[in-house]
C-alpha cells in the first residue's frame, strides 16, 4: 500500500498517480538501492517495485514489516561480505599464478601475497 509520501515523491518525479495504481494492492516493504544516488532506503514494496520497474531502484530485500526486514538485511551483509572476500581470495589465487609465471621479483612478491590470502 503506497503513502501519502510516496505518492508526494512520484508526482515529484513526474510520474502520474495513475501509473501507481496497478501497484495499489502489493503489500510488505522493502529495501531498495537507490540506482540515482546509491542510497539504500526503506519503502512500501508497492512503491519499490514501482521504482525498479522503472529502473530507478534495485530491490535488495522484502519482508512483511521493518522488523523483519532489518534482520534479513543482517543476513544480506553476512552474504555479501562472504562474497566479497570469496573475490579477494579468487584476485589473490590469480595474481600468485601471475607472479609465479613472472622470471623477475618473483620470491619476496609471491610470500607478500601468501601473507595476505592467508589474513
């Protein structure tokens, strides 16, 4: 269900409250990405999915109140931070074999790199 506020922000973005109206009934909220300014925010899942079917927003997480949102977003950064040094690891395995392959610099480059895959 869209607020008043979210009605206020799409008319202030040019968007008709006619181009809401098939978004009316979705209910939840959700956590978005703001693909403008990167911000993440919390909207009614009605108005995120208005967003992102607009490519304005990247729905990141949908609960059915804030609460439970907030805890599935713990998980989320749980997850992306897995990810994250999962691509560390994979950058550092690639530049050993760089260095590996390398004839010059090849020992005191190659132990500074196990140094730091194994922190």
């Amino acid at each position: 269900m869209l607020s008043p506020t979210e009605k206020l922000e799409a008319l202030s973005r040019g968007f008709s409250l006619d181009e809401l109206r098939k978004y009316q009934e979705l209910r939840g909220v959700a956590l978005i990405k703001d693909l403008e300014t990167g911000a993440q925010k919390i909207y009614s899942y009605s108005f995120a999915k208005f967003l992102e079917d607009r490519n304005l927003a990247e729905i990141i997480s949908v609960a059915e109140t804030v609460q439970e949102l907030m805890k599935n977003r713990s998980e989320i950064i749980r997850r992306d931070m897995q990810d994250t040094v999962y691509k560390m690891t994979i950058v550092i395995e690639r530049l050993e074999r760089i260095l590996r392959s390398s004839k010059s610099g090849k020992g005191e480059l190659l132990d500074r790199a196990k140094i730091i895959k194994r922190s």
